[in-house]
C-alpha cells in the first residue's frame, strides 16, 4: 500500500508578472505550505522567457527554511546548463536538503519560447539526446558504477571527481513529457518518474501503462517509477467564479485563454469536491504525486489553504 502524495508548485513567476519577485513571500508559501500538510514544494524554471528567480539557488533557502517537505523543479529545463556544474550544483543541493531533493527535467515543451531556444547553441532537435546523455552520466557516477562517461555530445568524465550525493545513487530524475512514443521509451529506460502534463486522465493511463510495459522490457521494476501530473487549479464552490478566475490567469500567463490551454495541459475551477472527483479518476490511472499550481494571481495563498483543507484528506484516503 502506498499513500498519494500531494505536492505545490512555488509561485516564483506570478509573484515577478505582478512586479516583485518577493523572496520572503515565496519562503513564507513553502512554510504554509509545509504546516499545511503537503509532501513537496516545487520550482518552476526559464532563463529568459518567463522570468523568475533561480529554482535551484531558491530551493537551497527553502530547504533551510522547511524540515519535512521534499523539493524539486518542475521542471529544470537542464539542457541549458552545462551539465557538470549543473551536476555538482545538483549534489550539493541534495546535502544542504537532507536528501530530500527530487528534480523534474524538461526540455522547455509544450509553448516552447523561440527567444529562449535561440539562447542555447545546440540544434534544437538535439534537445531529447543530450539531456538523456547528461542523465545517464549522473546516474552512473553517482552509483559509483565503472565505464566511461563519454558520449555523442560531452566528456563528463569530471563527474567522478565530484563529491557523492546525500541520496544513494542521487537524487530521483523525473522526465517531464508527455506520453508520445519517445517520452514513454525515454521514461521507461532512464527516469525514475513521469510528470506529464495531459487534461485527459483516460490518456494518462494508457501513457502510464505503456511506460511500465516499456520498463518490464527493458529489465526494470516499473514500481520504481514514481507517476505524478502537474495540474492548474483553483477551488471556489462558485465553479463559474473558479473558472472565470483560471482563464484571466491562463491569459494573463500565456497570453491563451483557458479552452486553448485545457487542451494542452490539466485544468480545474470549481468546488473542492469536484476537483477530488477529477484527481480521483487521475489516481485510479495511476497517478502517485500531485504538483498542484494554485491558479490565481490575487490570492493563491487562499487557494492552498482550500486545497489543504479539502482535496489533501480526501485523496490521502485513496491509499493505493
């Protein structure tokens, strides 16, 4: 029996679209966040985009300031960090955590932001390759395991005159995607978690399911995969409100209304028994974590409490 976890995206890019990037506030988020009940914060990530502060830098304050939560990115677009200092930045983040750090990658996808792209000097279908090659490099130095650490794109061979991870073998490397044939081979093959982002829970377990056929396959314990789904919601009992809310939120962040963006990604506005329902049929496809972004910009605080309150118990009941 395992418990469903339920975790919170930080509002690092809302907080800077309404003019302060207010570092105290986001501390204070994690802290409510934490006495709470969730199990995870996590840190969103662009260079140039979407700006906002460092996830991995401001997970370092959140640590210090939290003592049980976990913390990740959702999701670290590593493909524009070089990867060996991305990976000593990565193990040293472990030790000032506790070991209680978990990383979503991603490669930027889906509303890829050309100006962002253009940043990096790599041929943009390259993306997929060399951010597997940087995985797999840290998954076999942080083992300890032998052979070379040269590939198509890098020598990381510096890997091995790094210090360990705080966590045996490192910390856990989530793949954000979605469950297009590659996604599920990638996962299933690399990854020790799936964060998709897909509206339709029917999709994600014939996703899911492909990922732990694909796993069997390849000599893996597909019950080493931990499932999860990033979703936007916002709880009001007044569903029209809750909805209303979320589209001036999804056009004010992607400049794409909520109908355009319920298409690419999971959404919900409406009363906190309805969002249980909906997540409910994402648990019984196989979801086992939850990051949740509170879809508002006036009041999130007052949405993770909501959250709490209501959804938390009621999927925690859902033991699996």
């Amino acid at each position: 029996m395992s418990l469903v976890r339920v975790g919170v995206l930080l509002p690092t890019r809302e907080t800077a679209m309404v003019g302060s990037y207010d570092f105290a506030g986001l501390v204070g988020f994690v802290e409510k966040a934490e006495a709470l009940g969730f199990e995870s914060v996590w840190a969103g990530d662009s260079f140039i985009a979407r700006p906002r502060l460092e996830p991995l830098t401001l997970l370092a304050a959140v640590v210090a300031a939290t003592e049980r939560v976990s913390v990740g990115t959702a999701a670290l677009i590593a493909i524009r960090r070089e990867p060996v200092t991305l990976a000593h930045t990565i193990v040293t983040l472990d030790h000032i955590s506790g070991g209680r750090l978990e990383l979503a990658i991603g490669t930027g996808a889906p509303l890829p932001i050309k100006s962002e792209s253009d940043a990096v000097t790599m041929k943009y279908a390259e993306r997929a390759g060399r951010i597997d090659e940087a995985v797999v490099s840290w998954k076999r130095a942080w083992s300890g395991q032998d052979g070379d650490l040269k590939g198509p794109y890098w020598d990381l061979s510096g890997l091995r005159q790094q210090p360990p991870p705080a966590q045996a073998g490192g910390p856990p490397l989530w793949l954000a995607s979605n469950a297009t044939p590659k996604a599920i081979a990638r996962t299933a093959q690399f990854y020790d978690g799936w964060m998709p982002l897909i509206p339709d829970p029917d999709e994600y377990g014939r996703g899911w399911k492909a990922i732990r056929e694909a796993a069997t396959a390849a000599g893996r314990d597909p019950d080493t995969i931990t499932p999860s789904l990033f979703a936007t919601v916002n709880l009001n009992p007044d569903a029209d409100r809750a909805r209303t809310e979320l589209d001036a939120y999804a056009r004010q962040y992607y400049n794409l209304s909520l109908e355009k963006m319920s298409v690419i990604q999971p959404y919900f506005g409406g009363s906190p028994e309805a969002c249980v329902d909906w997540l409910s049929d994402y648990v019984r496809a196989g979801c086992r974590h939850f990051v949740l972004r509170m879809g508002s910009f006036e009041n999130p605080e007052t949405h993770l409490r909501a959250t709490a309150e209501s959804v938390l118990p009621a999927l925690r009941e859902l033991s699996v």
